[in-house]
C-alpha cells in the first residue's frame, strides 16, 4: 500500500481553548452558573486543526498562515506537529483565538480574541501552492485565502482544490473540485446568489439540494457537498444530488467536525480518488470524529501538572492513553482487554493475540495489585503488579498497559475510549457492567472463545498439590 499523498492546506490558522469544569450552583449575586474545578487545555483551530488531522491521517502537510509575533502565535506554532511544515504569512494584529467554557462537557460561552488578519503574500507560499499537488483551501474569513486567491484560481485550474468556505469570506476561486459548506452556509451562500432563496421552505434535504445545485453554478465549481451534521452530506454536481449517509448517530462534541470533514475528503482526492468516494470517507471520518471525543483528542493539557496520586506502584497510563489517542487520529480501531493477567497461561495469550488481529492497537487495563486482593482474596495476586506489567509489554501482540484501582475498569474505559473490548467467551455480557459504556460512544464488546481448561486459579492449585521433591543433607534448592 503506498503511502498517503501530501497535502498543501492554505488558510487561517487560530487558537483554541477549553476551560473544563463542573457546576453545582448558581452565583449568590446573579442567576449565573459558577464553573469550578477549572482545567484549561489549549489545542490547533482553524485552519491548523485542518493540517495537524490531515498529518494524523500519515501525510506530509504543508500549512500556509499568517502568525504573528503574539503569544498566541507562538502558542500554536508549539503545538503543531512535526509533520505539518510552515509557511508563515505575515499577520497585522493578533491571532485569533477562541476559548470555550464548558460544564460536564457541554459549553455555556464562548469568548472570542483577538482581530489579526493576513497582510501580504509572500514568495515561499507562491512557491507551496505552486508546487502542490492537491490543496485544502480553510477559509476562515481572516484573509490568507484573499492574499492567494489569484494563486489559488491557478491552482484550481490543474489540481484538486478543496475549499471549506466561511460567510465572512469570499466565495471559493472557479474551478474548485470540491467546496464543503455546511447547511446554514450553504444556505447563506445561495441567499447572496439569489436574495430571498435562504427563506424558501421544504425540507432540509430539500433545501440543501436546492443551495447546493445554486452553488455548483455561481461558484463554478466542479460539485458542492452540504453537510448535515448528523445526517450526512448531500453531494451535488448541479443535477440529482447523492445523499450519503452518517454510518451511525454520533454524539458528542461536534467542534472541528467540518475540518476533519474537509481534511479526509482533500486527503482522498490527493489520492486520486472520486468525488464521491472522497465524500463518503469524510463522511465516515467526522462520523467517528464525534463519537470519539472531537478536537480534544489533540488538546493539550495546559494546567498545572497536579501532584502524583499515590498509587500501588502503578506503570502511567499515559503511554497507553498516547497510543489510543495517536492511533484514534489516524483512522485506526483501538481494541482494549482487561483482567488480572496473574499468572500469565496460553488462555490469556490466546484472547489477547486474537483481539490484537481484530485492530490497529492492543491496550491491556490490568487490576492494581489492591484491586487483584479484593476481588481474588488476600493470597492473590501470586505475581506482583510491575512484573505482571513487564511480562504483558513483553508480549509482541500488546501495544501499551493501563493499570486500575477500581473492581471494575469503567474509569479507565471512559478515559481510552476504544473501538472494542475484548472479553473471552467464558464471560456473558448480561455479566459485564462495562458494556453499556462502551456501548455508549459506538464501541462494541466482542467474545473470543475461550481456551479449554487454562486457568490462573487451576495452575496455581495444581502448583500447591505437587510433591516437594527432597534434597540430601547438606544440600539446598536454588
């Protein structure tokens, strides 16, 4: 399989924040809630959080912007990848930056910074549009696409060109592949082109196959996909429009949705692939973007770090929740299993071997050494935490171990998030408290069969009934 074809995304970068938190009450002064227990995390917007998902895919990214010499600027700059290369535009202003507050995950404001908008072309990002050999237009109406827009008609003319446009933009250049408005955009868009058609009724799909077929003509673009959030996209060329479907309902933090939409669908068409192959893979990937925990997956983590939590001499979770979040990024299935692992026998290699074939990453969540003794009893575990965790990592088929505290691994479950849990067939799911949870953002419990006759608790008592042999005088074990 040849690897994925690089991809020049142009546009406006910006900066983003979450400040996570909870309420449990109203402020004394004001019917307002008081958001505490504040985390702050910080992660690529825009235009950048187009380059760093379209890097996440495996391709080579150039990303043209304009940054300045703010802290903002240079915030974002720290946080793009190594393989997204930049080609800076110069910026009047500050960068733009949004922060969002939010309360168990839902957002209750949002406070929008800084006015800084492109300045001038420059010769370097000439040069990346010239050489490109497919292009993501992220229009976020701050003016890189304008400073290039002449560029980008030549672009246009002889390559992919996807645009994602935005209503303080301008409209995308002629000859673009692919443009990907949204359904208000869309609508918005068509009201500019024919005044009073934004107000029209009928359905949705109505509407947006009317806007659409509007689009493709006075943009002169080579097809229009309206996406529909949770529904899908419509794609039209100017005729019957194809409807394509989102493969399940997603919920979730739907942030960012429309660049992992426009990234997957510029990435397919740099790979030579149809239009409409090209929307059914974006269509896909924002599917799972969503139900996968949205632009947090590449948020950074800007608080404090707070001090270590003492622990039963535990291995970090932290490589394990790295590869589950790398290999989510990348389009890969995250297959997680759990148990004690005490004594390791061919019935636990066995499961995990076959659930390691079944995706892209193995996660082993492991009992604490105090979790083992309450569920097992005060002889168990016969094999204490940090060896049972060196013998798991040795195994070839397991990608990183993730301990727990808690009976059952629901926490850490909720933390990693994978695609499948894998169980051996020993195990009903009417048995499994962990299974509506992981039901819960689209993933699925899957049963291996199980190997006949291996045990912990059998090898361990058959150890104990074995006759000691005897040794001579004067002679010890070793």
């Amino acid at each position: 399989m040849s690897a994925p074809a690089p991809l020049l995304v142009v546009g406006d970068a910006l900066l983003d924040h979450d400040l996570c938190g909870r309420v449990e009450r109203l402020a004394p002064d004001a019917p307002v809630p008081v958001v505490s227990s504040l985390r702050r995390i910080a992660r690529p917007g825009g235009a950048a959080l187009a380059a760093c998902l379209a890097a996440a895919d495996g391709r080579q990214v150039t990303l043209v912007t304009a940054l300045g010499d703010d802290e903002a600027s240079a915030s974002l700059c720290r946080l793009l990848p190594d393989r997204v290369r930049l080609v800076r535009l110069p910026l009047t202003g500050a960068l733009s930056s949004k922060t969002r507050v939010l309360a168990e995950d839902r957002p209750l404001l949002r406070l929008d910074d800084g006015d800084g908008r492109a300045r001038e072309r420059t010769d370097e990002a000439c040069r990346a549009i010239a050489e490109a050999g497919a292009v993501l237009v992220a229009d976020y109406g701050r003016g890189t696409a304008d400073v290039l827009r002449e560029e980008l008609r030549s672009a246009a003319a002889r390559l992919p060109v996807v645009w994602d446009p935005h209503p303080r933009g301008r409209p995308p250049v002629p000859g673009v592949r692919l443009a990907t408005p949204c359904a208000s955009e869309a609508r918005a868009f068509a009201g500019q082109v024919h005044p009073g058609d934004e107000s029209q009724g009928g359905s949705a799909l109505h509407a947006a196959a009317r806007h659409a077929d509007t689009l493709v003509r006075a943009w002169q673009a080579a097809s229009v996909v309206v996406t529909l959030g949770g529904r899908g996209a419509l794609l039209s060329h100017g005729e019957t429009p194809l409807l394509v479907p989102s493969p399940v309902t997603a919920e979730g933090d739907a942030c960012g949705a429309g660049d992992r939409f426009a990234a997957t669908a510029a990435g397919s068409l740099a790979d030579g692939e149809l239009t409409e192959t090209a929307v059914r893979a974006a269509v896909h990937a924002a599917t799972r973007y969503v139900a996968e925990g949205g632009a947090r997956a590449l948020a950074v983590d800007t608080a404090p770090a707070a001090p270590p939590r003492p622990s039963d001499d535990h291995e970090p979770t932290d490589d394990a929740l790295r590869t589950a979040t790398r290999v989510r990024a990348a389009g890969g299935t995250v297959v997680a299993a759990g148990g004690c692992f005490d004594l390791l026998h061919a019935g636990h290699v066995a499961l995990l071997e076959a659930a390691r074939r079944t995706g892209d990453c193995l996660v082993v969540c492991v009992n604490s050494d105090a979790s083992v003794r309450r569920r097992k009893g005060s002889g168990r575990p016969l094999v204490p935490l940090a060896d049972r965790v060196r013998v798991l990592r040795a195994l070839e088929c397991v990608d990183a171990v993730a301990v727990f505290d808690e009976d059952t691994p629901e926490r850490l479950l909720g933390e990693l998030r994978p695609h499948i849990w894998a169980k051996g067939g020993d195990y009903a799911l009417a048995h499994l408290p962990e299974a509506s949870l992981v039901e819960s953002w689209g993933g699925q419990v899957v049963l291996f069969p199980y190997l006949d006759g291996r045990s912990t608790t059998g090898i361990a008592e058959r150890a104990a009934a074995t006759p000691q042999p005897s040794h001579p005088a004067g002679r010890r074990s070793r």
